[in-house]
C-alpha cells in the first residue's frame, strides 16, 4: 500500500500545483484528475490498480488526517527532544508519538515524504 500511498500524493500534488488550472478546478473534475494521474503513476511504476473517485478521496482524508497528525510529533520532537533520548531514538520518536495518541500504526511515510517536500 505504501507505493500507493506515495502515488495518491504524488497525483494530488500535481493537479493542485496546476498553475493552468490553478484554484478554480470544480472539486469534481479535481478528483477526476487526481484519479487520471493516480492511475497513470501506478502504471509507471507497473502496479495494475483501479480506484474509484470515492475510494480516492475517502483514503486521501485519511492520509492526509494522518501526516497532518506526524507532522506535528515530529515538530515537537524537534522543538525539544524527550529528556534523555539517544540520537538513534529520536528518528523514532515521532512515529511512537502518533501512535501513542490512539492513532493506529504510522503507515503514511512514503506519503509524508512527498507532502514535505510540497509543504502541504
């Protein structure tokens, strides 16, 4: 699912940074993009997947719920490390945090990836 994941991202990054298009798409016809382009980023990358629009933005609520909710661990993990944590803990001590807040498993990295380096 990760590969997935980091497609579902990927598409919606690149239809929202449509500079043609801009903020003026129909939220309609925006996830029928996404869904063109998730489609097309999955065949790259020789995966056969078939999405609905509704399965789309369903998962993307999710995703995005939850990088919104890593983002911030790991923001306060850099604020200030948890007194006595090693170096080699800290790469870890957000995800904990997630998942300590009754999150479930942190399963959105690839995701993360994407949407950090967007700024989203």
């Amino acid at each position: 699912m990760g590969i997935q994941n980091k497609n579902l991202t990927k598409a919606w990054v690149y239809v929202s940074e449509d500079i043609i298009k801009s903020n003026n798409q129909q939220l309609d016809v925006f996830w029928e993009l996404v869904l063109d382009a998730f489609h097309e980023f999955c065949q790259e990358d020789g995966e056969r997947v078939e999405r609905t629009v509704s399965s789309l933005k369903n998962h993307w609520s999710d995703m995005n719920r939850g990088c919104k909710v890593y983002g911030t661990c790991l923001k306060s993990v850099m604020q200030g490390p948890i007194s006595g944590m090693q170096q080699e803990n800290l790469d870890g001590a957000p995800k904990m945090m997630y998942e300590a807040r009754g999150k479930g498993k942190w399963s959105y990295k690839d995701a993360y990836e994407v949407l950090s380096v967007h700024q989203y």
